[in-house]
C-alpha cells in the first residue's frame, strides 16, 4: 500500500484536496443558516479576504471573470483530450489523476466562492434608512413632483442623441467609475460604514460585452476576486445603477434586492446629476405609482404629462434595445434563477425588483409602502 501510495502520490495529494475543500464548504453550508455568524464572518475574516481581493484585482486591468471562464473551458477541454488519449493506451491512473484535475476546476470555485461571497446572503438587514412614518395623501403631489422636477432637471444637464440614448462624450468609463466611487464616499460617518468593506474598487468593462447584452445581463460580480464588472454595450442609462450595484456585492452586499436598494439610495444623493438620472431610470416609476392611490383620479395621468421628452425618448430606447437583444434570456434567466434560490434568495431573479405594495381592498388606500418608495419618502423628509 505504501508503495502504492509512493508511486501514485500525485492523485492521492489531488484526492485529499478535492476532499479538504468538499469538507471545507460542507462546514460552511452548514454555518450559513446561522445569521449571526454570517454577519460576524461578514464583518470579520469575509471583510478582509474580500478587501484584499477586491484591491488586487484593480491592478490587473482586465476582466478576472472572462479570463477565468475561458482558462477554465481550455483547460477542461484540453484534460479531456488527454484523458481520452490515456484511456486508449490502457493508462487508467494517468487518465483518472488527469480526471481529478478536471474535478479540481469547480471545486476550486465553489469552495473559493462559498469562502469570499456566499456566506453574505444570510447578513442582517441593510441599514438602508428608510422611512417608517404615515404619509397623507394631500402630500402625495408634492413628494412625486419633488423626485420629478429633479429627474426633469437631470435629464436637462445630460446630452441626447437622436435615438433616445444618453451621449457619453463629456463621460469617459474611468470618469463614470469615479463619480460612482465619490457617491460611495458619502457613506462614511454613517451605520452603513461599518456594515460595508472599507474598500471600493473600479468596476471593470467586459470585453465580451456583446455576449453578455444577448443573456441580458448588465453586470457581473465576481466573488472569487473581488471584482465588479459591467456589459459596457447596454444603454448608457444604466451604467452608474449598475455599476453601484455590482460594487456593493464587492463591498459585502449579496442580495440582490439589498444590491439595488444600495445602488439607487447613493446615487440619488450624488451630486452629478447623470448618478442621479440613472437611479430614477431604474426607480422613479416606483414613486410615481403611489399617485394612483390617490382621490384625484387624475394625479397619475398629469404627473406623466410633466416628464420631460427626453426621458421618454430615453425610455422607449432602453425598452426597444432590450427587446431586440433577447436571444438567450431564458437560459440566463433559468440559472440565474437556480443560483439566487439555491443562495437562500427564495424569489429568484424576482429578488431584484421592488417589493408589492399593499393597499387596503375596501378602502384601496395604501398599507404599506415598498422598500423603494420607502428610500424615496426617507430622502424627501430627510431633505425638506
């Protein structure tokens, strides 16, 4: 045996490894149902490692995420050629020691996975300030108009061109990056300073970002290094939110819905006002919706007509790009899906929308507010 052992010791080091990381996310799997140590590893050792990645991987300038993907297919592909060739000489070790080094690969990520990023989905709540008061519904016009005039003022400081999308001439992808960076540097001094990695990397532009465009995927996160990376062929409306958003699960946000609500709450308190036109892209219908709750039936219908042209033209853009890049969708949308619930995320890739908001059926009148409305009502009282 021990000679055994001594002649075939690579596959036994690639067997015990393969085994040490099983164990190793077996162990993590079982602690993620505790919250408590999911927010103490979070603040603690999960901080640091990502900290320190997330800080490496901005000296490399291209995207980590693409490079891995592509190493990892050569490589699998190349172990399968050679472990077919040392099945047809009859070398059966050679070919199963070249069949762990395949296992290797997603153990590898996973395990890497579980350790930088999976154990952020079972955190505490985010201390997003949101408003918990009674809103009257005299106020209703005056909250919606406040967000609109802003959104309206936005829309007038950006340039247009003649099919609706924003022109990106005054701003460069490294100038956007440090608008984002700054908008983030506001949360210093305030709870969610201490509920956040310290550090804040650039988000990386994806060179395959045509591909991505047609799973309809705007940005990814890549726990394993830290990184946030961005389809940079989507509308320009949607590179501040999303770049935000792919930031904050590098910051120590996983959900998806905590990711947005993150996103929209520091853009809309930036002060460039392309920031901030990009988080009323994403959110504004949100506030603009509570208006049909309203006695005056017509409240909805004369807040619309104030939206200035240039939104609406920006909108009909972003809503016809989409539909037409559509190709693979239902494949990005199903594993998407899959990975969010198997996270802990029971809505799936619904966990990036905005919660309901719940009305009273006799009355019709509003119960509740939803998480999105609530970050508006918290940043029109916080500033009247």
């Amino acid at each position: 045996m021990k000679n055994w052992i001594k002649k075939n010791l690579g596959i036994v080091v690639k067997v015990g490894i393969f085994l040490l990381l099983l164990i190793w996310m077996i162990i993590l799997m079982c602690l993620k149902n505790n919250k408590d140590f999911c927010e103490a590893y979070s603040r603690g050792f999960g901080r640091v490692l990502g900290t320190v990645l997330s800080f490496i991987s901005c000296i490399i300038p291209i995207s980590l995420a693409e490079l891995s993907i592509v190493a990892s297919a050569i490589i699998t592909i190349i172990l399968l050629i050679l472990i077919f060739k040392e099945l047809k000489k009859k070398n059966y070790l050679k070919a199963i020691s070249k069949t762990l080094n395949i296992a290797l690969i997603p153990m590898g990520i996973f395990s890497g996975y579980f350790t930088t990023s999976e154990m952020q989905f079972n955190r505490k709540t985010l201390p997003v300030p949101l408003y918990e008061g009674k809103v009257e519904e005299e106020e209703y016009y005056d909250i919606i108009k406040y967000f609109l005039d802003d959104y309206n003022y936005c829309a007038s400081q950006l340039t247009f061109k003649e099919d609706g999308d924003i022109d990106l001439k005054d701003y460069s992808f490294a100038k956007i990056n440090n608008l984002v960076k700054k908008a983030y540097e506001k949360l210093k001094g305030t709870e969610l300073e201490g509920y956040l990695n310290s550090f804040t990397p650039n988000c990386k532009p994806l060179m395959s970002s045509n591909m991505w465009t047609e799973f309809q995927i705007t940005g990814v996160d890549f726990g394993l290094f830290g990184e946030a990376n961005i389809n940079t062929y989507q509308p320009a409306a949607g590179y501040p939110m999303v770049m935000a958003h792919e930031i904050a699960h590098t910051k120590g946000v996983m959900r998806e819905g905590d990711a947005n609500l993150l996103a929209m709450y520091v853009l809309l308190q930036s002060d460039e006002p392309y920031l901030r036109f990009s988080a009323y892209y994403w959110g504004f219908d949100s506030i603009l919706s509570i208006a049909k709750y309203s006695d005056d039936k017509n409240l909805h219908n004369n807040l619309l007509n104030e939206i200035a042209d240039e939104i609406y033209a920006n909108d009909s853009h972003t809503y016809y790009f989409w539909k037409k890049h559509n190709l693979l969708e239902k494949i990005s949308d199903f594993f998407n899906n899959l990975y969010l619930k198997g996270s802990g995320e029971p809505e799936g890739t619904a966990s990036y929308n905005d919660t309901p908001i719940v009305i009273n059926p006799v009355t019709e009148k509003v119960v509740t507010f939803t998480i999105w409305q609530r970050l508006y009502l918290n940043l029109y009282y916080s500033n009247k």
